[in-house]
C-alpha cells in the first residue's frame, strides 16, 4: 500500500503571483490548491473589490501584500521574492506589476525561476485597446460566437468567460510541467507565454480546423442543441430536461424506454442507431421526439431514463449547484469564514490526489500590507549552470502516456500532456476503436482529429490473455495512463490505480468522469451538456424565460476544463512522486468543472449580487459591453471601464442620457446600423474603447498574428493566400523550436510497432 503525504503534492514550490484580472488570479488559486506557497502582490488600489464575489475564491490560501512603486522597502522585498521564486506569474496590464516591468527592473527569467506570461492575447499583440483581459471580446475574435448555436443565425454572447477559465489551467499546467522538467534534468526555455488566446483556442480547438471557403452553414435545431437524441425537450409540466444519449447504445436504450423504438425502425433509420444522426433525419425525428416529451412531465421521462441507465437530466435554474446533493457529496463545497468574519461559500478542491490531498486555504484576505512589512521573503534560489549548446526540450520529453479514454474528456487529457512532450499510446478497443471517430453523424471526426492528434494507436483486446500481456507490458513502461470511464468500470474491467501500481508503482492514473463515485449519482453515466443542464448553465445562458429554450452551449466546456483539470493533476502527481517514491490516482468530475466554470456566480457572501443570467440569442451582459450588429458585420464593444462620455464623444453612442439600459442598447445599435465595422472599430481604438469584430471562423485563415505565434498551421495556400488552416502548438516559448502538430492516428494504425518496440524493450 503506497504511503501518503499530508503535504500537498507542491510542497514547497513558490510561486509569485503579479497578475490580475480572473485568469491568472485563477491560476495562481490552482497551484496554491494543490500545496504551493504563493504570494500575491498588488499594486496600490489594484486588488479586486471585497464585495466581488469570485475573487474570494481566486485569491485563497495566497499569503497577499501591496507592493508601490514608490516604496525602496517594497521593491526591494519584490526582487528577493523574485529571485527565491520557482514560478512567477505575471501580466501585461497596466493594472498590476507588468512583464515590461521586471525586465525594466533587470530580472530575466532563468533557472530555477520560471516566468509564465499570461497576456490578454498574445504576448505585445492585443487587437484591442487597453491591453486589459476580456472573456466577450476573446469569443467574438476567435469566430466563437458565430459557432454557439442560434435562433436567429446570428454571433451569440458566452455568460462565462470561458477563454479566461482554461487559459487559468493551462498557465497552472505548464508552470508544473516545468517544475517536473527540471526535476528530471531537462534542458528547459524559461519563459512560456500562455495568452486570451491559447485559452481561446484550447477550449474548442476543432473548431480551428478550417477552410477559407468553407460556406456559413446554421447549425440546425436552434440553441437547444442538433441532434435529436443530444438536446433539450420540454416536458408536459414545462420544465426542461436534457437527454443525452451520445453513444448507439444510448440511442437505442434511450428510445426504446421513451415509448419510440419504432423511430430506429423507421426505414429513414433502417434500425442502425447512428442513423440518427444523419442531416436528413435531425429535423423530423426532433418534431417527433419534442411531442412525444411533451406528453409526460418531466420527472416520469427522467425515471423511465433513469431506470434504462441512459444520460439525462432535469434543466436546473442557475446559482443553486452548491447546494446539489451530488456536489456534497463530492466535496465541492466549502464553507470557510474570511479575515473580516465574513462566512463565505464557495467551490472547494476541484480535483482529487489519492495521496497529496488538497485543502483549499482561506478565502482571499480583506486587508493587504505593503510588501516591504511582510513576512513573505524567500531565500534566493541558487541558479544551475547555463548550457549555452543545449537546445530546449519539452518540459515532459521522454515520459509516456496510455490514453485508455474516448470522446473527449480522456483523450485531451493525453493530448494536451502530449502537447507537453510526452509520448502518448492511445489503446483502443477492437473491432472499431474509439466511438467518437464516427460520432454526430461523422462530424465528431473533425474534432477527433485535434483532441487525438500526436498520438499513436493501438488496437488491443484487454478482455484476451494476449491483450492484457501486452497492456501490462506497456503499462511497466508508463508514467501517466488516463481514462474517463464512469466511476468504477475500471476496477471492474481490472485497470484500476491499485491494479496499475501493481504492475508500475511509479505509475500516476488520471480518471474522470461526470459524477465521481460517491452521492446519489456517483457511477451515473453522463456528458457535458448533462451537467451544464443540472448545474445551471444551459438555464443561465438561455435566461429566465422558460418558453424559450435552455441553451446548450457547443464549446464542449465542462469536457475540456476538466481535461486541463486532470494535465494539472496528473503534472502535479508527476512532481510529487520523486518525494512520494511512488505514483499515485488523480480524480476528475464534470461536476468539479462546472463549479470552476460559474465560481463567479457560485461564491456566496453578504451582500453578493444575484446571479446574472443570459437570454434568447444573448447579446451580452449590458449595453456597453455586447455584440452589435454595424452595417456590414457585428462588432462587440466591451467598454465597461469607460464613461459614457468617451463613447458618445466617439460617436458610437447617443448624446444625451437615455432612461434605462434598454433604451441604451437600442440608441447604440441604431448608431452602429449605420457604420461600417472598420469606421467602429477605429473610432473605438481612437478613443481606448476596447472592441472587436464578432469573426466568422472561416476568418481566421487570414490572421497572421495567430499563424505567426504558432496557434494556427497552415495547411494550404493558394494565388489567393491562406486557404486553409488548422490548430497549432498550444506551447509557446521563445527558443522551444518544435514541428507542427501531428495528425491523429488511424484505429490500430501503430499497434504492430508499439508491440514490437515494447518486445524489445522488455528483451
């Protein structure tokens, strides 16, 4: 039995945090989560207000300070923490200590000290104004909005800041990925940008693969989703539940037990399942299936569904996902009282390390001394030799990776610790391999296509004496092996941690899955958009009104933040074992991801606001910070910051003082009706406004920001230009030369060369 240690799993790491903001402060939230010291220093009047509820929650367990330019004592004590520091996270704004500045300061980053840049986009390239951090201008830029489904076909406003989220867990990730590389010798680059950008592109990366004339196409079904066994339906009572029967099995089982078998019997269908999803049955098997559930109310439907162990879940309202008896049971809420005896709920560890457990430190403190008076000094680290003739590898070259997952959630864990420099083997199940190769009626292959690819394949049968020799063969050769079965499957299959460890007990397992396997619904099957119905989201987004429906959002986010979630664990479990001497299990839940996602919104205190919710095709949260239509295209303003005035004096709003927010709207939109978006957008740099183009996807083969930072590959260009593009590296470091991505592998395309290379190994 592996010993644990009560220390996190990064004990002893120090991090500075400099940033601002949502996600850097989210960031720092994860590494101090899992063990490490971090300071915060703001500067003066920077730090987030008190009454703000998410901040609680993003600056806890962080020991904070105030550090003033002016101050000698306070940026003295700024350079020893630099110095002393394993990770510095730092921004671009000028609302706190910038990455210009600690250069100006003359400190460079080097080991032992690595820097992680979290610009609002790409690092000195904001194609805003201000340079300050925006979840709405991040979705309209990258083609987002045009993708999120629509009554109307027009660019569609994200409640959440979903770009911010995941450039928070990926900025954590690649500052342990580091720390692991320098634990194991590597050859490092010091510095790692991770911008509004990467985050953009990582939590929807198949949406980056594509052509420049590739022709604008609705998504069918409207905001409740496309497919008719994978949306919303309003039952008989009104209320609203999600069926999710993704897989063939689920289909036929989902159907069969709502009474509509004769659907897969129909000769349009011709009794295969996956028929289903064909374009030319999505339209009449809804009309059906929508009457059908319209006849019952909902809690009989999700009984019946139940009881066939199909998906499915009531569309719950938002801001109650705390008190859920499922998210109890798992740990994620915490109830913590402040340094000025405020009681706060918020989100607790939002991951699971079997032997470095988590405990979340204190919310955020209401008071902050200046840095020069504190106690948070570090000893300066001791700087390794340089290697002036060493090239820098990935920070977790020559460790390998088993990907036993399938859609999306398991297999972008592997990818992105791929994306790392690992070596990731996907086994797959004969006789198809993964179901999401052929998954919404084909179109699941394009997406599986980026969340696979660098990967090689093998095809092995783990029930057959042949296949489970060969697993546990590579299993002595791993680091990390993934999966997302639901809770339990894999002891029940035999590939459990302890049956893993068994084999290689250096081995860390990484497993997600909707529910985890405590509560009412541990073991329970589900899918992404299952729990953004039962936690709120869909209901948030598509707003109040329960005649319209809830609204699905396509970017996959509870799959791929919890991806991000589980590289985290598995890179913090990688550090820990060298002082464990053994690996250990990491669990991941969807249920952890939706928490992380609204912790703006979930975070309780006296005094909060009430929980903002969407609407039908939301525009956006008020009047100046929202999408509008311009006489050519839409743009979307995010002036929050600014007065009233610098729009008006830019001409993009009126000159007088309208009633109310509405009447604001509707003046601005009328204004911006009549000018095209260039004239909009000029004006608004021209006045520090910060603004966007809302961009169709298929725009984005033109931008030679992304192409020249290595976000986008170019795939194909012609007399015209760039014709068509896909996702790039995800890793961006100055002097980290690396090929372009990789494709994803054909099922068992690489089984016969893994089985001998690990033959060979073992002789």
């Amino acid at each position: 039995m592996a010993t644990s240690d009560e220390r996190g799993a990064l004990a002893g790491v120090r991090v500075l945090d400099l940033t601002c903001g949502l996600a850097g402060p989210v960031a720092g939230m994860l590494l101090a989560d899992l063990g490490a010291d971090v300071v915060k220093a703001y500067l003066p009047g920077g730090g987030p207000s008190i009454s703000d509820p998410g901040p609680h929650m993003w600056e806890r367990g962080k020991r904070m300070a105030i550090v003033d330019p002016a101050s000698a004592a306070d940026l003295q004590a700024l350079d020893r923490l630099i110095e002393g520091a394993d990770v510095v996270l730092v921004g671009t704004s000028d609302s706190a200590l910038r990455y210009s500045d600690l250069l100006d300061r003359g400190h460079v980053p080097g080991e032992p000290c690595f820097w992680i840049v979290m610009p609002p986009y790409l690092l000195g390239e904001t194609p805003w104004a201000g340079d300050q951090e925006s979840g709405g201008l991040l979705f309209a830029w990258l083609g987002h909005a045009w993708s999120q489904a629509s009554y109307a076909d027009i660019p569609v406003d994200c409640l959440y800041p979903l770009a911010l989220y995941m450039q928070a867990i990926w900025a954590a990730t690649v500052a342990v990925a580091l720390l692991v590389g320098r634990q194991h010798g590597q050859v490092l680059a010091p510095l790692a940008v991770t911008g509004g950008a990467h985050g953009g592109q990582l939590v929807s990366p198949g949406n980056f693969a594509i052509a420049r004339d590739d022709p604008r196409v609705q998504r069918p079904g409207g905001p409740g989703g496309a497919l008719p066994n994978y949306r919303t339906y309003r039952c008989a009572d009104g209320l609203w539940l999600f069926l999710g029967a993704f897989t063939n099995a689920f289909i036929e089982r989902g159907f069969r037990a709502a009474g509509v078998g004769w659907l897969l019997d129909d000769p349009r269908v011709g009794g295969d399942p996956g028929n289903v999803r064909l374009p030319e049955n999505l339209t009449w098997i809804t009309r059906e299936l929508e009457q059908v559930f319209a006849g019952r109310p909902r809690q009989l439907w999700l009984d019946l569904l139940e009881a066939a162990d199909v998906a499915a879940a009531p569309v719950c309202d938002p801001g109650a996902w705390l008190d859920h008896e499922q998210v109890r049971a798992l740990g994620l809420r915490v109830q913590a009282r402040d340094d000025a005896g405020q009681d706060i709920v918020m989100p607790g560890p939002l991951m699971e390390l079997s032997q470095t457990p988590i405990r979340v430190g204190p919310p955020a403190s209401t008071s902050w001394p200046p840095l020069g008076d504190s106690r948070a000094l570090w000893s300066p680290r001791t700087r390794p030799a340089a290697h002036p003739q060493a090239e820098a590898q990935p920070p977790l070259a020559g460790l390998r990776v088993l990907d036993l997952g399938t859609i999306i959630a398991g297999p972008y864990v592997a990818t992105l610790l791929g994306e790392l420099g690992a070596d990731v083997i996907k086994i797959e199940r004969p006789p198809v391999g993964d179901e999401f190769r052929v998954a919404h009626g084909g179109r699941g292959g394009a997406s599986f296509a980026v969340f696979n690819r660098d990967q090689r394949s093998v095809m092995l049968d783990l029930r057959s004496e042949t296949g489970r020799g060969a697993f546990d063969r590579l299993v002595e050769s791993a680091d990390v092996i993934v999966d997302n079965y639901r809770a339990g499957v894999a002891d029940r299959l035999g590939i459990g941690h302890d049956r893993l460890a068994a084999v290689n007990p250096l081995v860390v397992s990484v497993s997600i899955s909707a529910f985890g396997a405590e509560g009412p619904l541990g073991r329970r099957p589900g899918f992404d958009p299952v729990i953004q119905a039962m936690s709120g989201i869909m209901r948030a987004q598509g707003g109040p009104d329960q005649t319209d429906s809830p609204a699905f959002l396509t970017v996959p986010i509870n799959d791929v933040l919890a991806a991000g979630l589980g590289a985290l664990g598995a890179c913090a479990a990688l550090l820990a074992r060298t002082r464990l001497g053994h690996g250990q299990h990491v669990g991941v839940t969807l249920c952890a991801s939706a928490c992380l996602l609204q912790s703006a919104h979930l975070v309780r205190l006296p005094g909060a606001r009430a929980v903002p919710t969407g609407g039908r095709d939301f525009p956006g949260p008020g009047p100046l910070d929202r999408l509008y239509q311009t006489a050519d295209g839409w743009v979307r303003l995010a002036a929050v910051r600014h007065a009233f005035r610098d729009l008006t004096a830019a001409g993009l709003a009126p000159d007088y003082e309208p009633a109310d927010d509405d009447e604001l709207a509707a003046a601005i939109a009328a204004l911006l009706a009549l000018r095209l978006t260039a004239d909009v957008l000029e004006r608004a740099r021209a006045a520090g406004i910060p603004a966007a183009r809302a961009r169709l996807p298929q725009d984005l083969t033109a931008d030679e920001r992304l192409i020249r930072h290595g976000l986008l590959t170019v795939i194909e260009r012609d007399e015209a230009g760039v014709q068509s593009v896909g996702p790039g590296r995800w890793l961006e470091m100055p002097g980290l030369r690396r090929p372009a991505p990789g494709q994803a592998p054909r099922a068992g395309e690489h089984t016969g060369a893994v089985l001998h290379e690990i033959v060979g190994a073992a002789d």
